[in-house]
C-alpha cells in the first residue's frame, strides 16, 4: 500500500525575531546576565525550544541582540537630526533606553559578561565603531558651528568616550536622570567647542 510522502510545511511565524530579542533585552533588564532562554522564552511568549531552534544558544541570543541593538542605535542616532542640537540629540540616543538604575546595572553586568566573551567582545567593538562613525559624519556637518572642536575624528572619539563614560558612571552612582546627565556633560563639552580656538 502506498502512503505517499508525507511533506512537512513549517508553520508560519508568529513570534518575530525582533520579538524575542526585545524579550531578552527586557529580562537583561531586569535579571542581568544570569538570565536564561526559558525567560526570554516566556517574557517572548514562545517555548525554550523555539528559542534554542532559532538562536542556537544563549550565546547566539547575545550575537543577535548585540547586533540588532547596533542596528537601532545607529537608526536612533540617525534620525536625531543635524547641526549641534542634531549631534546632541543623537549622542545622548546612545543610551537614552538604559532605564532605571537597577536596568542600567543589570545591563553593565551583561556588558561585563559580554567583554569575556571574544566573539561578543569583538560585536561589541563593531558596536562601538558604528556609533562614532555616525558621531564622526555628524561633527563633520557642524564644523561651522564647532570652531573650538578638534578634528572629526578625535571630536568623535572624545564624545563617544564622554556618552560612554557618563553611562557606566550613572549605572555605578545614578543620580538624577540619566538623559539629564548625559545632556549636562555633553553640553560642557560642546560649549567649548563652540568658542574659537585661540592661536
């Protein structure tokens, strides 16, 4: 008797990607980096297996999220405008979604993690070169307005450092707001750049 084949017609997602990695975001929030797949899965609404078939690992998890959140920062950062009050804008879109201060340091836990691992370590440096590559076109189009500043390069490079040091800072001692930090810091900054440089 002849049965046929049988095929097999994966179903359809119904969860996205973007889902689960928002998922995993969320529970990095708010556990830090002894976080599981079976929270993200049930913070995602999807079983552990359906994490693990899609991501690998937890390890593979953090390549996408490292990457997606590359994506969406340099996004972010791009739609902040030009001009200072455009580079402005889009330094502090840098880490304006680190939440509260229990969020911030659950997430500099993760980054603690992330450095010991060479793959993340390495997605976290292409991280990091996006993101002063957007600073580096954005002082470039503001030179006029800038005339104190150093070249684009080391300007891009010393704003990136300030944005990044203010973060973990924060996420060590907050106090206040972040984004008002992060504003405060990044103002003194270019408020001196703004001023001629003398001889």
């Amino acid at each position: 008797m002849n049965r046929g084949s049988i095929t097999r017609v994966a179903r359809p997602r119904s969860i996205s990607d973007e889902r689960v990695l928002a998922a995993a975001g969320a529970v990095i929030a708010e556990v830090g980096p002894g976080f599981t797949l079976a929270q993200v899965a049930a913070e995602a609404g999807i079983s552990v297996g359906t994490a693990a078939q899609r991501f690998g690992s937890k390890s593979g998890l953090l390549q996408a999220l490292s990457i997606a959140v590359t994506q969406d920062t340099v996004d972010r950062m791009r739609a902040a405008g030009t001009g200072v009050d455009g580079l402005r804008a889009a330094l502090v879109a840098v880490y304006d979604g680190l939440g509260d201060a229990e969020a911030a340091a659950n997430n500099l836990g993760q980054l603690g993690v992330d450095i010991g691992d060479p793959v993340l370590r390495k997605l976290l440096g292409e991280h990091f070169t996006a993101v002063e590559a957007e600073i580096r076109y954005l002082i470039t189009g503001c030179t006029a307005e800038l005339p104190g500043a150093p070249g684009p390069v080391r300007a891009a490079r010393t704003l990136l450092d300030v944005v990044n040091g203010v973060a973990l800072d924060w996420s060590i001692r907050p106090r206040g707001r972040l984004v008002d930090r992060l504003e405060q810091d990044i103002d003194a900054v270019l408020v001196g750049w703004r001023r001629e440089r003398e001889g």
